[in-house]
C-alpha cells in the first residue's frame, strides 16, 4: 500500500461482478474502498496517488473489525477489462494469492466516513 495514512470509506457491494465493472467502468474518490457481501474478510482499497490516475487497488485479507490485515495483491483495475477484473477478484476471494506483507490501513464503514480531504 502506498498510502499508510489514509483512511477508506468501505462500500458493501453485493456481488463480484458488481464490483468488477464498478473498478473498471467508474473512476472513484481516494478514499474509497469496497467489500462484497459475503466475502467481509476481503478489502479491495484505492491506492491511486491522484483521481485523474490509474486505479490502483490493495487487495487487503482482513475485514473491517480485523485485528490484523494482510496486502496479498495490488491490482490496476483501470487498465483490466471487466472480465479481466472479475478473474482477478474471484482469484482473490477463493484465495489464490500469496500473502504479501502485513499492512496497518484505517478503515470504517461509508456511512461512518463523513466527509475527508480526498473525497469529492
């Protein structure tokens, strides 16, 4: 994760597939970050350095009340298709990926977030 001091907003989507074309077909604010229900121990983070860049996403094992959360993928989902995408989150889901490192992130539940600097 670049960004050690930002603190997402995570939204509940309800299916990969959302996601998928969520990630591709949208550009999102800084903070935002998603979990498929279901599936809550997975984080799928913006770590972008700028709106108008590439959407780069931590793949973060650990949910919102972990004690403990692990990077297992960074993933620009910008430059993947749709059906690009949906593998990269199936994979991550079935937990396919090698853990990366450990990795201290701030996240809280959307409705919590309010508003920060890095939203629009």
């Amino acid at each position: 994760m670049f960004h050690k001091h930002r603190t997402w907003a995570i939204h509940r989507v309800n299916t990969a597939e959302e996601l998928a074309g969520m990630l591709t077909q949208r550009t999102w604010t800084l903070c935002s970050g998603f979990l498929i229900a279901g599936h809550e121990d997975m984080l799928f983070l913006n770590d972008a350095t700028h709106e108008d860049g590439a959407g780069e996403y931590g793949l973060i094992r650990g949910g919102l009340s972990a004690d403990r959360r692990f990077q297992i993928e960074s993933i620009t989902f910008s430059w993947c298709s749709t059906d690009e995408a949906l593998q990269y989150i199936r994979d991550a889901l079935l937990g396919t990926n090698a853990i990366w490192q450990e990795v201290a992130v701030s996240v809280e539940p959307a409705e919590e977030h309010g508003r920060c600097p890095l939203c629009a």
